[in-house]
C-alpha cells in the first residue's frame, strides 16, 4: 500500500502542519455588524463589506474585534474611515468560503446598498492546505497540492462564485460591486527563500495566477461588478523581500501567508480606492 507524502514526514512536523491548518480552517462565525460612527456624512454611501480573512483583515492586527478576526487595520475598515459613508456593515469573517457568504454575510444588503467589497475564493479551493503542504511537505507533494488546487478552481469555483454574485445582485441591485483579488505570495527575483525551495515558489505563484484568473473572469460576466488585481501591488514587498507586506509562517499561525498592517494599507486599500474611483464603463456605455 502506498504511504502518504504526509504521514511520511517526521512527528513534529506532521504537529505543526496540524496547527497550521487548524489555524488556517477556523471555523467561520457569524460576523457583527459595524456601523459607521462618522457625524452628518455628506456621500449618501451605503457600503457593506463581504468576503474571508482578507477582507476581515486577519493578520493585520495582535487584537481583533470579534471571532471573525475583523481589524481595525483591514481595508474596508480603513476605508470607511477614510470616505466616511453614510453606514459601514463588515460582514467579512475569516475562514469564509462561497456558502458562508451565502447563509451568513448577505443580510445587511438591499435596495439602498450602493457599494460592496469582497475576496472570496480562496478558501473553496483549500489555499491553507496548499499552504502548509508546501511549506512542511516535499517539492512534490507541494506540486500535487496545487495541481488539485488548481483543478478545483477550474471545475468548482466559477459556479459557486456565480451563485454568490448572482445573490449579491439579487438582494443589492443598484450596488457597485468590487471584487479584490490575492497576493502572489513569494519575489521570484529573491534567489533563495529560507525554508521553501524555488520550485514550490514559482508553483505557488502560477496557483495565485490561477485563482485570480478564474476570479477575474467570472467578475466579467456580471454587469456593474469590478475586478481588481492587487497582486502587483505587493511587487518589492512579498515573501523573502526584506519588507514584506505578507507574513510567512508566525504565530499565531493564524496569521501566517495573510497580509500584514502594511500589506492592508498598502496594497487591498489602494485596489479598493481605485476600484472605487470614477465609474469604469465597457465600450458601449454599459457599467
């Protein structure tokens, strides 16, 4: 009988691999609503933000506000102090996947929503799990991980993120609707990354590609939805440069491969500004 890649690992990391996915698969609670405390606001924005750990913003704070580990320091937090709308719900919980956002996030939408954020994806296609494999297992089973990754974004993905945008625009149908992508997590430029090899790095990279393909091609289907990429935005800033915007694995270990303060500010917070700048309209006028 052939063995398992992960069971053929010694004791200890076979443990840390167990933390790092309990950590990375917490539960998703429900999350609290939020509203904003801004006086007399003058936009008349009704802004609710939805999605997994980052949009909640884990990671990027040592306190958080609730089990959903939502951060003062997340992007529709800082967002909204910025714009001040006229009311902020924070749906996003961490460990969101498609189905959560379904049954848990959508109540505070409706007829007079105009804005939503969102990352969502991620976690249906088990980006923790590839994460630890590829940090604790062999060149090959990190390689097989994000093949199967990456089959499940192309076989399941499209569908359940169809049904979330679907219900997004059945419940808020005046809203703008900005989708964010993720980070490619590792500079390829870095010729050695202490504890992962070059083969998983470039690996782990294309999956991200995969992901935010994927993500992105669905956005494009739905009329008044906005994709935007930030994986750019964290050029100079990845994994293995030497002022990241992303943590590598740290403890808690809930915070390993999240962004950081920085990387909300720095790079979700500025896609979120652009995507929620001047309207984008397709050539024949439609938004």
């Amino acid at each position: 009988m052939r063995k398992s890649r992960t069971f053929g690992m010694p004791r200890n990391r076979v443990r840390a691999l167990a933390a790092v996915l309990a950590a990375l698969t917490t539960t998703a609670l429900g999350p609290t609503t939020t509203d904003s405390a801004h006086a007399a606001p003058a936009t008349g924005v009704h802004y609710v933000a939805l999605g997994d750990s980052y949009s909640a913003g884990g990671g990027s704070s040592t306190t958080y506000l609730n089990d959903c580990n939502q951060s003062v320091n997340s992007h529709p937090y800082l967002y909204a102090q910025l714009t001040a709308p006229a009311t902020f719900d924070f749906q996003a919980c961490g460990a969101a996947k498609t189905t959560d956002v379904l049954d848990k996030q959508l109540a505070p939408l409706g007829d007079t929503t105009t804005l939503v954020s969102m990352t969502i994806g991620g976690n249906d296609i088990g980006l923790g799990t590839v994460m630890a494999t590829c940090l604790f297992g062999s060149d090959s089973a990190c390689l097989d991980a994000i093949a199967t990754a990456e089959t499940t974004a192309h076989a399941e993905l499209p569908g359940k993120l169809d049904a979330v945008y679907d219900a997004i625009r059945t419940r808020a149908p005046q809203a703008r609707v900005l989708i964010l992508g993720y980070p490619r997590f590792y500079d390829l430029d870095v010729p050695a990354c202490l504890g992962i090899s070059a083969t998983k790095r470039i690996a782990l990279n294309k999956g991200a590609d995969v992901l935010n393909g994927v993500i992105r091609d669905e956005v494009a289907q739905h009329s008044s939805f906005v994709y935007e990429d930030v994986a750019d935005r964290f050029a100079g800033h990845q994994l293995c440069d030497s002022n990241p915007w992303l943590h590598a694995l740290k403890w808690p270990v809930g915070q390993s491969f999240h962004p950081n303060a920085a990387g909300q500010s720095g790079a979700y917070l500025t896609a979120l500004q652009a995507a929620a700048g001047p309207e984008r309209r397709s050539p024949n006028g439609a938004r």
